[in-house]
C-alpha cells in the first residue's frame, strides 16, 4: 500500500519515503527538537508532521502495529506490572497478623495443658492485643498523607503513596533531553560572518526570509533579530534545503550546507555542527555572508540540578532520540556522564528496564515519546507545565512548574518522608517485640497494654506529621540544594 502526504498532515503509520522531499517533525516519536531532513529512502513513523513537501510513502506496518501502537502497548503492560506491587505496610502486616493469631492460640492451648487455663487464656488475649499492629496500621498512611500534602503545595504533584515511597527509594535518574533538560525552544547560540558582514546584518537576511515561516527554527532567527524586520519578497521553499527571496534587488538564500556552499565558513559550520547545532547558512546576491547556529539550549538551571543529584549519591544519565552529537554537546554543559542517543521509545524503555536491574530507577520526561519509559522505570516523572497529556498520565509523579529544580526537591522530600516512614515502622515492631514477652510472663497485664499502644500511636502520628515541614524553592541565583538541606536538616534533629 501507498499514501500521500501532504505538507501539514500527520503520518498515518509506519512507511518508507518513495517520492518527494520534507523537514519532518519527529519530536512526538523521537524527541529531536529540530525537525529533520527526509527523502527517498527515509522512514517515516506514525504521529510524524510533514513539512512543506508533499510525500509518496510505502507503508510498512499496519496501524495495529506501528510505532504509537507499540507505545501504547508498553505502556499498558508496563502500567499493569507497576499496579501488583505493594506498599511497605502491606508488606510487613500481611505475614505478621496470621502468626500473631497463630501464637495467641498456641500459648491458650498449651498454657491450658501445662498450667492454669484461665490464666492462660488471660494472658493469650493479653499478648494478641499486645501485637496489635496498630500503630503500624496508622504510621504509614499519617506520614504519606502529610508529604503529599506538602509536596503539592512545592508544585509537585504525587500520586499516592506507593508514588511516594517509590519516589524516596531512587537511586537512579534518567532524564530525557527535549523539554526536561532543554526548555524545547531553539535559540541562536552562534553568527559566523565573513567578507565584512556584521552579526546584525546576517540576522536581518535571514530573518527577511524567515518572517513569515512557521518552521521552529525560524522562530529562533527572529527572536535573535535585533528592530524591525523587512520582509523578502516572492519566498519560495526548496522542500528539504532552504529558503530563497528577494528585497530590494538583491537575491537572498538561506539553507543547509550542501546546498549553499559555506566557502571560507566551512570551519566555523563543522564547529557549530560538532557542539550539536543545525547551521544554516546565509547567501546575499550568490555570496555567503554567514552562518546561523540554532540549538535547542539547556534550561538555566540544569547544570545545578545535575550537580545537586551527584552531591545526594544518585547516578545520573541522559536518554534521547537526539543525534549523538547534539546529546554528547549538551551533557558535557550540564555534567553528565552518561549519555545514550538515537533512541526510539522502545528502545527508551528497554534502557530503563537495565537500568532498574542495578537500583530503583526514575525517568523524567515531558512528550509522548518518553511515556513507554516513564511507564517502564520503577517512578515516572512528568514536566506536567510542559508536558504532553500522555506523559503526565503514565507518569507516578508530575512537576507541575517549569523550574527544574522541583526535581530535587521532590526527591529530597520524599527521601526524608520514606525515612520518617521506616522510623516509625521500627518504633511499632520494636514495641511489639518488647510487650509480647512481657505480656506471656504476665509483667504487663490488659490495661497497661493498651496504654502503652495508645501513647505509642500519639508518637507514631506525631512523628509522621514532621513528613509535612517544606521549604520553598529559593529564588534564581542564590545557593540553594535541597539534598544537602535535607541531609543537614536530618542530622540537627
């Protein structure tokens, strides 16, 4: 089967280009921010938008089993997996509430044999009230209701406790690239300039061409255009290479290199290429007067994040479907060692399904693409203010502002709400240990017991209510790590 595709139109399902040349937006399947340069040849994925070109596409797969059917299959199976799991209470009182009935029936059977059966059965009644898991019944859920409570109010949306629990186990961060680590808008990060050219004219030309293009990289050159921009005349699209015009008598072209000839920028494009940038040429009357750098930058904050989760013990790696490049670029800005490429969201999710082999994994991603991952790793973080629907869905856990640095704070929170968690669970299972035996020598007789719970449930809750303290993010520029705060915090008290 055939389709076409005209400039505009979203790709129906997996095919192969046969005719015809475009700049596809791929960012729904792969991430890339740039849309990126097809022809013959090229494969096409579901959810791609097609440029200006009109395309000739060989379909390849059909619409059961194409690249969003096997996102959403991913997701539903990953979805059903996380839902078995159990919650720490769960865990514990599970097994412990039959041995505890067990072991009350046992000692009124034998003590009734060996001794006195009225004493006996006394003190069975006394030592099954003196196991009553009851603070540890309420030492979860007090806790969890208070952190997620005040996690809200951080702009951190989490949902429920096992989110929360599993948020306060990581120990590994995956982060996609586009619109986590970026703020998914191309800028103009570079203007190379030759025969006496100045940056601002460079920008003008370009601009004449780009003004009224929708394209994402036009946005970027007309942001950067310093006053007013006259437009050029009678523009015309060279599907896959550029744009040519004319103003005031002269010819204009901007394109990629290849089909504008870089002459004596060709150093200065490679360079721009190899920091992960797309050049874009700029030709006045057939004479190259400079090149344009656009990359999609990193949020200001990114390098802090990534440095705060280094200093809380987390290993950190970047996952995109970006060109290694690109990728290799920006990690070294933000410090991130670890950095895998080219990836589909397939393969997203199996690299998340290794990562979960090592220690307890989250990913943080914001668009359709990363939602098999996010379903996959044992947390998924959503950038919801920038988030697609999907993303925000599958994930566990959603930031709900477009500041960066609720990720660690998130994580911050959640860690000392787990450890507040655990305290209070050894505090009820050390209490029972301690009033069991002194219940079956009879030390302790029924209403001292029950005094004893009750004063242990007033600790438990009021610990618990310490999940609910936060402090709000400090403003840009000054010293501020949520980790180290929380560290330090936990050892004043």
């Amino acid at each position: 089967d055939r389709m076409l595709v005209k400039p505009g139109e979203r790709v129906a399902t997996d095919g192969t280009i046969t005719s015809g040349r475009t700049a596809l937006d791929v960012s729904a399947i792969t991430g890339e921010s740039v849309p990126v340069e097809a022809g013959p040849g090229s494969d096409v994925f579901a959810g791609s938008i097609n440029g200006t070109g009109v395309l000739e596409v060989e379909v390849t797969s059909s619409a059961a089993d194409n690249s969003l059917a096997r996102i959403v299959a991913i997701v539903e199976a990953e979805q059903s997996r996380k839902g078995a799991s159990q919650r720490l209470a769960d865990r514990i009182a599970k097994p412990l509430v039959p041995a505890i009935m067990v072991a009350a029936a046992l000692i009124a059977a034998i003590g009734s044999v060996l001794g006195d059966p009225l004493v006996w059965i006394e003190r069975a009644l006394v030592v099954l009230v003196a196991a009553s898991p009851c603070a540890l019944a309420i030492s979860v859920p007090v806790t969890v209701v208070a952190a997620i409570g005040a996690a809200s109010k951080l702009g951190v949306l989490v949902k429920g406790g096992a989110a929360l629990e599993a948020l306060g186990a990581v120990r590994t961060v995956a982060l996609d690239k586009t619109g986590t680590l970026t703020a998914n808008q191309p800028t103009v990060i570079d203007v190379a300039t030759t025969n006496g050219n100045s940056r601002d004219h460079v920008l003008d030309v370009a601009a004449a061409l780009e003004a009224r293009s929708e394209h994402p990289l036009a946005a970027a050159i007309l942001a950067a255009t310093e006053g007013p921009v006259q437009p050029a005349e009678d523009v015309e699209a060279v599907t896959g290479a550029g744009l040519l015009g004319h103003r005031d008598g002269h010819r204009l072209r901007l394109g990629r290199p290849g089909w504008l000839d870089p002459g004596p920028l060709s150093e200065h494009v490679a360079a721009m290429q190899a920091a992960g940038a797309t050049a874009v040429l700029v030709e006045d009357n057939g004479q190259v007067i400079g090149a344009v750098a656009v990359r999609d930058e990193l949020r200001p904050e990114a390098a802090q994040v990534v440095e705060h989760l280094r200093r809380g013990g987390y290993q950190v790696a970047m996952l995109t479907g970006d060109n290694q490049a690109t990728a290799q670029a920006l990690a070294r800005q933000v410090g991130i060692d670890t950095v895998h490429a080219d990836l589909r969201p397939e393969d997203k999710a199996a690299l998340i399904g290794q990562l979960r082999q090592r220690s307890s994994t989250a990913m943080v991603g914001d668009g359709v693409n990363d939602a098999p991952a996010l379903a996959t790793a044992d947390l998924g973080i959503a950038m919801g203010a920038m988030g697609t629907d999907v993303a925000i869905e599958t994930a566990d856990v959603a930031l709900m502002g477009e500041d960066l640095r609720h990720l660690t704070q998130a994580l911050a929170h959640a860690r000392r709400a787990r450890r507040i968690m655990l305290q209070n669970v050894g505090l009820s299972l050390g209490l029972i240990a301690v009033l069991i035996p002194l219940a079956l020598t009879g030390v302790l007789g029924l209403a001292a017991v029950v005094a004893v719970h009750e004063l242990a449930e007033i600790v438990v809750i009021a610990n618990g209510v310490r999940a609910g303290r936060t402090k709000p993010l400090a403003q840009p520029g000054r010293d501020h790590d949520p980790v180290a705060e929380v560290a330090a915090s936990a050892i004043s008290r």
